[in-house]
C-alpha cells in the first residue's frame, strides 16, 4: 500500500513538472525594421509574437495595393500643389519598404530573453555609433568629407522619406482596417534603435 501511494505520490510530481513545464510562457526576441528601414528590437511573448506573424502576413497581402494608392494620393496633392504654382515633389517610394520581422531568439526564462535584447541593442548602437564610425578611413580610402550642401541635400531626402512613410502608414493603417475590419496599430512608434526621425 504503501509503495503504491509513494509511486502515485512519484507519479503525480512528475505530471506537475511537466504540466509547469510546458505551461510556462516562452519569449521571443525579435529585430524588427519599419516603413523607413529602422532597426529595433523587442521581447514578445508567446500570444504576443503569434499576433505579429498575423500582422506580419496581413502586410504582405497589402502593402504593394496599400502603395499604390499612397502614391496616388501624393500625386493628387502635388498636382494641387502644381496648380497654385508651388514647387512638386515625386513620391519617394524608394524611401518606403515592407516592415521586416526576424526572431533572433527563443527563451523560457525571461531575464535571458532580456539579456539578450540588451545585447542586441548594444551591439547594434556600437555598430551605428561606435568609434568605427567616427573615422572616415574606408579599406585604406580617405574618404572626402561631405560638403554643407550635400549634408543639406541628404537630409531633405531624408526628410521627404519621413513625409511620406508617415503618410502611407496612416493610409496603411486605415487601408487595413478597411480590408480587415481590425484596427491596425501604428508601425514606427515601437523602433528604438536607428532612429531616423
């Protein structure tokens, strides 16, 4: 009897281990890039990651229509624009590229997951604003520094890119919800890293 109770005893101990086991929450460490090709990295849970994969493949149906109509919508602006004699600008759609989503690691544990977010985003800081990047010594080329007029320029392009990301993600956003019925969250909020707005 008594054996039978210790082995039932045993038994229902090792059911719990691994009930606990399988029951605990997995995390997900993810770089992710927005609209502008912004990097950032995140820690999803389990419910969490499974709901971006969704969004994730709900993009991809949509972003080459959700485009279109952007761009549409830029060139009715521009042509009113136009029409009062102001200066017009093309669609960058270059400066626009479908959100990416690469798991860079799975944790049970959630200080591990933490950890290794913390490494990701020091290593990718390091390599956008380490000491590597103050040189401008390139495989033995000096490069030639930029002249006021080119950093100007670049960073009106950048800016006109920002313009217009921001114009298709609420197009975008509305798009989808149109499509889907669902709410669509916003898309470049969440990017830490690489920020370039």
């Amino acid at each position: 009897m008594k054996k039978r109770l210790t082995v039932t005893v045993l038994l229902l101990t090792i059911c719990a281990t691994i009930f606990a086991a399988t029951q605990r929450e997995t995390y997900y460490v993810v770089q992710q890039t927005n609209f502008l090709k912004d990097k950032g990295y995140k820690v999803y849970t389990k419910d969490e990651y499974k709901e971006l994969q969704d969004q994730m493949k709900l993009e991809k149906r949509y972003f080459r229509q959700a485009l279109k109509e952007s761009k549409d919508k830029w060139d009715a602006e521009q042509n009113e624009l136009a029409k009062s004699g102001n200066k017009t600008v093309m669609f960058p759609a270059s400066a626009i590229s479908p959100r990416t989503v690469m798991l860079k690691g799975k944790y049970t544990d959630k200080e591990k997951a933490d950890e290794k977010l913390s490494q990701l985003e020091a290593a990718e800081y390091e390599k956008l604003y380490g000491e590597d990047k103050k040189s401008t010594k390139s495989f033995g080329y000096q490069r030639p520094e930029k002249s006021e007029e080119d950093q100007l320029k670049e960073e009106q392009k950048r800016l006109l890119g920002v313009e217009a990301a921001t114009k298709f993600q609420k197009l975008y956003s509305d798009f989808i919800k149109e499509k889907t019925g669902k709410e669509a969250p916003v898309y470049i909020e969440h990017v830490e890293l690489g920020k370039r707005h």
